[in-house]
C-alpha cells in the first residue's frame, strides 16, 4: 500500500494515479468506516483526500450531489486515481435524472472503477404521486437497467429500454436515503442498503430493527442489506471552532420537516424547536450544544473516536465520516480525516 507523504497533503500538488497492480478491491459491499468528501474544496484537493482515504485504510469515499459537482463525473475521476476504496453516491435525487440516465451513469462509473461503486438515491423534492411508490418504481427500472433486462416504466416515460453497456463485475448495489419508518420498510424490501443521516445511535440501533424485519417478510438476508450512517464530524480543534460550524448547518436540517420528525422521535424534540426557531431568526448561536452534540462527533481523537464507535455498536455497518469544513477547509477536512483514521479505518 503507498501512504502519502505529507508533503503531498498541500494544497497545490495532486498525487500521481496510483499503481494498481497488487491492489485488488474488497469483495462485498464497504464495511467499517468510509468519508463523505463536498465540493468545499478544488478538484485537486478533493483527490488529494480521497487518496489520503484510501493509503489510511478508509473502505469508502461518498459523494453528495446538491448543486455542485455532478456525482457520476467526480466518482470517475476519483475511480481512475484510487485503486481500492469504494466510491459511492450518497445520495443522487430521483427527481435529478430518468432511471435510464441514472442506470447509465451508475454502469459506467461501475466499469471504470473495476466494480467498486455504490450507488445511492434518494426521494429529492417530492413530486408528483407517491415520492415512496416513485422511488420503488425508480429503484426496478434501475436495476432492471443495471441487470441487462428490457424495463418499461410508463410512471417515467420508459419504453423498452435495454442497456448495451454490462460490466464484468457485474451491476453495483443500490442503496436508499432512508429517513422514517415507511422508508426503511421499502428499502429491507427492494434496495441492498440504507443511508441515514442526521441521527443519534439509538436511531441507527431502531433503523436496523426494522430494516431487518421487512426484509425478512421479503425472505431476505440479513447480509443482503447494509446499513450505513452519516456523521458529521469536526475533530482535531477546538470545540467551540467545531460548534460554530456545526450549529448553522444542524439548525438548517432541524427546520425540515422530516428530519426534525426524526429528531423528535429520539427524544430530541424540545431541542430541534429551538434549533428550527434559531434557523429562521438567524441565530444560529441560539441552537442548543446538546442537540449539536447528538448528531455530531466534535472534540479530540478520544473524544471523536469513542462517540464514531458508537454508531458501529448500534448496527452501522458502514459509518460515513462527514468532515466539516472551517477556516480552512482542505486543512479543517484531512485534519478531521487523519484524526478518525488511527482507530476507525479499516485495515486491507
């Protein structure tokens, strides 16, 4: 395995491709601890921290797609530099792209990559219908499309559509964003796995439960479903730089509907109201430290460590380190990085 020298962590260089010849990818989906890497940085620093993931022994990096970069175009570039880690969405909308479109994307970054990829997809804006019967509707086509077969779908306007493009690996697996109940019983029924988000580790320990259950009443495995958490994440400076940068954003989820439905549901109620008012007053100071601290992981290795840990405990299979940028990003981000690396990464 080639480790990284810290000359190469600035800014300015962009590590060499790595040499891939005794450096087979995992079997199975990741496990253990992986990175959600934003566009807070430039292009040559976010390869310089997924190459950083991948020589520390991190088993995934995840991509969102919001309104910046376009996941399938940034997980190609990142599958022609890295040589192991898994790479995955986390999570690409339904209402961003056709089934078919997104079935392309997904086939080719599951090519480039040599059959390292996860694809992840979420409800985006609700739209017309169902958003739970679309996304279930979503998810056939898309494997379908993944699979080799003819899919037609007249919800999305698909007609005999049939994929020239089959990777040797075979299709990747399909993942769901995943927040309340009714979503986490479709996913034990037709997606490989979940991703949660903004969630304390008794949520994760309540998700899995029930995701194990409704894929029981579909007569499937608990291996066949993987249940992966983000955590953001500001370790390595101190807590009142971490809170800072971490209110704003917990108060902006808290005023969601759905996630401060999630909240509630964790005993965390009182606490996301006051987060929810603090977003709409522009006060993020207002949002309580203890909420903050619920969903989040601040503070030295120690500290970051033991609360990442956690979620493992609970039934993560896979926890989704989400480093929060402050100050500098690319700094404050493989700071967070190296100082989870140590104990949580997996070791190849």
């Amino acid at each position: 395995m080639r480790k990284v020298p810290l000359s190469m962590l600035s800014r300015g260089e962009n590590p060499a491709p790595l040499a891939a010849a005794s450096d087979e990818p995992p079997a199975g989906p990741p496990r253990g601890t992986g990175v959600v890497l934003r566009d807070a940085v430039a292009w040559g620093e976010l390869r310089t921290l997924a190459l950083t993931a991948e020589d520390t022994g991190y088993s995934a990096v995840f991509v969102p797609e919001i309104a910046g970069r376009e996941a399938f175009g940034t997980l190609a570039g990142l599958a022609a530099t890295t040589a192991r880690i898994h790479l995955g969405t986390g999570v690409i909308p339904m209402t961003s792209r056709t089934p078919v479109t997104t079935a392309m994307g997904a086939a080719t970054v599951q090519e480039l990559s040599g059959g390292r990829f996860v694809l992840g997809l979420g409800t985006g804006t609700p739209g017309p219908g169902s958003t739970l019967q679309r996304l279930e509707e979503y998810v056939r086509v898309v494997r379908g499309a993944l699979a080799g077969e003819e899919v037609r779908s007249e919800a999305f306007g698909v007609d005999g559509f049939r994929s020239a493009l089959a990777p040797e690996t075979g299709p990747p697996p399909i993942w769901v964003g995943a927040l309340g109940d009714r979503m986490l019983e479709l996913a034990g029924r037709v997606a490989d796995g979940v991703i949660l988000n903004w969630c304390p580790p008794q949520r994760v320990a309540e998700a899995r439960r029930r995701l194990m259950e409704s894929a029981e009443r579909a007569n499937r495995g608990p291996a066949e479903v993987t249940v992966a958490v983000y955590v953001r994440a500001c370790l390595g400076v101190e807590d009142e730089v971490a809170l800072a940068a971490l209110r704003p954003m917990t108060a902006q989820y808290a005023a969601l509907p759905h996630y401060r439905a999630q909240m509630e549901a964790v005993g965390l109620g009182e606490e996301a109201a006051v987060a929810a008012a603090a977003h709409q007053a522009g006060k993020p100071n207002d949002v309580p430290e203890t909420l903050v601290r619920a969903l989040a992981a601040i503070g030295g290795r120690r500290d970051g460590v033991d609360r990442l840990k956690a979620y493992r405990t609970a039934g993560a299979d896979l926890v989704l380190l989400y480093p929060v940028a402050v100050r500098d990003p690319f700094g404050s981000m493989m700071t967070t990085m190296l100082t989870a690396a140590p104990e949580l990464a997996v070791e190849r």
